[in-house]
C-alpha cells in the first residue's frame, strides 16, 4: 500500500510536470505532491543544531515501531547544521563527523523503513546556523538533494542579501530553488520557511507545497515575547519582523486573517508541533494539537520521538484528529468570533474563541478555545457555526446535528505505554481496525475512505445532538483547552421557519 501511495505521488508529479508547474487548475497542487498536508518529523524544536545520523536514524525506527508512520507521519527532515562547507566543484560537504556514512545512506536507510526523507537550506548566503546556503546555488543544490533522495526540502530565509521587502523580489528569490527542484524530475515537496515576510500566502501556491506563515514557534501557549514582535494585527498581516519565541495563540491569532489562502497542495504551515517538549500543560497541548490540525497545517512533531511519553504519544497518535487534518477538502477553519474575558493573568490572552469548518463529508468541525484563566462553559450557535453558508440563517443552521467529542476517545496511558514499549497487540486486519475506537494504520485505509465508511476511530464519541437553530453546548472547558467537536446533520428538525419557507 505504501508502494501504491508514492507511486500515485510520482505519476501526479509526472501530470504536473506536463501541464506546466505553472498551471495548478488542473490538478490543485503544483508538482501533485502535498494534496493533503504533510505529515512527519523535524529535529528543530527538541534538539537544535544537536543533529547525527543515530538522531535521524533511531528516531525513524521509533516512528515505525510505535505506528506513527502507519498514522501518516512519514517524512524525517533534518534541519540545519548538517554540512562542512563545500566539496572543490560546489557540492555541499556532509559533516561526517555527525553522519559518517554521509546523506545518501540515510536516504536509503529510511526509505527502507517506509519513510521519506527531508532536508533544510536557506535561500540565503548562509542557513539561520551559518552553515552553507543555496542563493544563488540552486541548480547545484537541488540536484545534490535529488541525488541524495530527498523527498521534502525545508527552504529558510536567513541571510538572504536583502532579497526581500516585496512581494515579486522573495517570490523570485523562492522561485528559483522552486524551478530546480522541478528539473531534478524527483518529486520533491517544497515547504518555503519564510516566516510569512512579503505575504507568501499570497503568491507561493504555484511554487510550493507549503510556506511558514508566521516567526519560529515556541513551546508556550499564550506568554507574548518581545522577539516575536508581530502579533497579527497589523493591516493585513503583513510583517516585516518575524522572529522567534511565538507562542501557541500568536500564530493563531495570525493564522485567523489568512485561512481562505490555504487549499489543496498548497497550505500556510503553523511551524513544527512543540507537544511533548514539556512546557505547556496538557490542556494547552491538546489546544496546540487541535488548532493545528483544524487549520490543516503540516503536522510536523517536533520533540523526541525516542522517549516519548504516553501523554503526548497519545495527543500525537488520536486518528480522529488526523482524519480532520488530512480531510480530502484542504482547508483551515475560520474564526468566527473571539471575545475578550475577565480572567486573565499577564501572560494570558484572557479571550475564548469559536473556529469552524465545513469538511469533505458536508459534517463541520468546531473549536471552541478557552483562551481565559478559569475552566468554563462554552457556547457557540448553529448561527454562527454556519454563517459562512449564506443567508441570514443558514440552510444548514435549520437542521439538527449529532455532535462527536473528537478527544473522548483519546487513548488512556495505560494503552498508550504498551505501545510505546511494544507490547500492544498489532491492529490484523481491516475488520480488526474498523473495530477499534483509538488506533488507525493509513497504509491499510487512508483516512479518505475510513471517513467514508464512516469508522468509529475517526469521528469520536457521540456526546449529544443539538437541535435546529440551537446552540452547542460544551461543559467544563478548561483553562487554556478546547473543545473539538464534529458535527454530523441528523435530519432531524427543519425548522418552523423552513417549513414555513418551503409552503
Ligand atoms: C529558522 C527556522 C526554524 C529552524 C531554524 C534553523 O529560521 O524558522 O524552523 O529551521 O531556522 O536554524
């Protein structure tokens, strides 16, 4: 299945080479690749520039063992700090004292285990750790990277010689990495790290897979910091001053002004998960967690995979969560209100929140955040769930949903141990796992046909229903949780007002 999955990749690669990787109608991703977002692991968060071949290697073999490639996390990219300088003609030298057997061989070796292999440059002079960058260099590189086997390239935009400031002078400057990768003939996607500078949820769907939208993330949900100076209310989102140390509500409040430019092939990237990094709470994990994959972010984790704990494990690995990001209709939910609360420490937001969206299926998902500083009820109606859906009151506002608790069947620590440790028995057969309420495999059923089949792992429990023209209810929402709910129409309900219509 695996096999069937990258060679459908490589023939949509081959449809958007012949049509053009200019000419996206046809075929709703540029080079074919990212249809849906991409899912994996990156080393940045956990470990910095601490990056060796034992890293890149023993943590792949724990994402296969404890299923996280069977839930749909199958790129490992390496991030910066991998290179000695240049070879005489211009490659880039591996540092063989972190990868002795060089970059080739760890290619091979994660392709072997059924995984797909990233990289990092920066379209600078030099990376964001001062090692060798590809400006300028980007036939050479790309070529190196194809030669290599690498599936995915992280693309910054450290040292970029002043190449920004407009929109067309960063558009030219990724191009260019954008048309190598292209000539290589190798499927590779293209995620641009350009922190959101000149707007690229603007311009790069079609060039890239994918484009950072916002200044590095960091492992705290609401604490501002002065070196993320941008907070996403500057006019339109534009921000000339990226920077790092972004917590968990900036990036939403950023990714709010921007979600109708996410689609398929092409999706604005919150940055790497920080879950199980330790500085957020459980609560604000499963927040993180939900916001990400609500907005059909790439789900990229970003701590160590190696001594994972069941707790994040079990945040990580919640099919019914990944089915929402890996929807087949690509798009971030919309914020539709955010309304400031009394509580509230001076680190906190002190806001509450309501996202929705509507998915393939016609069921919508909702997130109601509590971004306040006590645990509380939360409302959201029908009405403002569908507002998008036209009219004064939505079709859609006129008729009874069930609603489904996405996290209730979130996985007990108990379960979530033996698996870490190997002792939990394997899911063996399709039947076995359309019985099964807390573990998927993609490669035995994608999520697209799962949610077709309507599989109990990927819509949560049912929690109760709401009638037409009424208000959901969650109880309990914790400081800083959420709740994530979908939404299925009972056919229950039309409302007096809709029969009256219909006379
Ligand atoms: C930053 C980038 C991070 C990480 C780092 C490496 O610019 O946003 O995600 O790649 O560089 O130095």
């Amino acid at each position: 299945m695996y096999s069937q999955v990258s060679t459908a990749a490589w023939s949509l690669a081959l449809v958007a080479q012949l049509v053009g990787a200019d000419n996206p109608g046809q075929i709703g991703s540029y080079n074919g690749l990212a249809v849906t977002p991409a899912m994996g692991w990156d080393n940045w968060n956990a470990f910095g520039c601490d990056v060796s071949e034992d890293l890149l290697l023993g943590t792949a073999q724990k994402i296969v063992d404890v299923g996280l490639r069977d839930l749909g996390y199958n790129y490992v990219i390496l991030d910066d700090c991998y290179s000695d300088g240049r070879y005489p003609n211009g490659t880039i030298k591996p540092n063989f004292q972190k990868f002795p057997n060089g970059f080739k061989h760890v290619s091979d070796r994660l392709h072997a285990l059924g995984l797909k292999y990233g990289m990092y440059s920066s379209a600078g002079y030099l990376t964001c750790g001062r090692y060798t960058a590809s400006l300028g260099r980007e036939m050479t590189d790309a070529q190196t990277f194809a030669d290599w086997g690498v599936d995915f390239l992280k693309y910054d935009n450290c040292y970029n010689g002043g190449q920004s400031g407009t929109a067309q002078i960063s558009y030219t400057r990724y191009k260019a990495m954008s048309d190598a990768l292209n000539a290589t003939g190798r499927p590779i996607l293209y995620n641009m790290c350009s922190w959101g500078d000149d707007g690229p949820w603007n311009w790069a769907q079609t060039m890239a897979n994918s484009w950072r939208m916002s200044g590095d993330v960091y492992d705290s949900f609401s604490r501002p910091d002065e070196r993320c100076p941008c907070t996403g209310d500057e006019p339109g989102y534009l921000c000339a001053l990226p920077g790092f140390h972004c917590s968990i509500l900036n990036i939403m409040n950023k990714m709010a002004k921007i979600v109708s430019k996410t689609q398929t092939g092409a999706q604005n990237d919150m940055d790497a998960l920080e879950v199980g990094n330790g500085g957020m709470t459980d609560d604000e994990y499963l927040t993180h967690m939900s916001m990400w994959t609500l907005e059909a972010s790439q789900l990229v984790m970003g701590t160590d995979i190696r001594s994972l704990d069941p707790s994040a494990y079990s945040i990580l690995a919640n099919p019914a969560v990944l089915a929402l990001n890996q929807d087949p209709a690509v798009s971030a939910g919309a914020r539709r209100w955010i309304h400031q609360v009394a509580d509230k420490d001076e680190n906190d937001a002190g806001n509450i929140q309501l996202w929705a969206r509507t998915m393939n299926n016609t069921d919508a998902v909702i997130a109601l955040v509590n971004a306040g500083n006590t645990l509380r009820d939360m409302n959201a109606t029908l009405a403002d769930i569908f507002f998008d859906q036209g009219g004064v009151i939505s079709p859609q506002a006129r008729q009874g949903w069930d609603i489904y608790d996405l996290w209730a069947n979130r996985m007990d620590n108990e379960t979530a141990s033996s698996i870490l440790n190997g002792t939990a028995p394997a899911i063996i057969s399709v039947d076995d796992m359309l019985n099964q309420t807390t573990r998927w495999n993609v490669s035995m059923m994608s999520y697209a046909e799962g949610l077709n089949a309507n599989a109990s792992a990927l819509f949560g429990k049912m929690i109760g229903s709401v009638d037409a023209l009424g208000t959901v209810t969650a109880k309990n929402v914790s400081r800083h949780g959420v709740a994530l709910y979908r939404l299925r129409a009972n056919g229950k309900g039309m409302s007096k007002l809709d029969a009256r219509d219909e006379l």
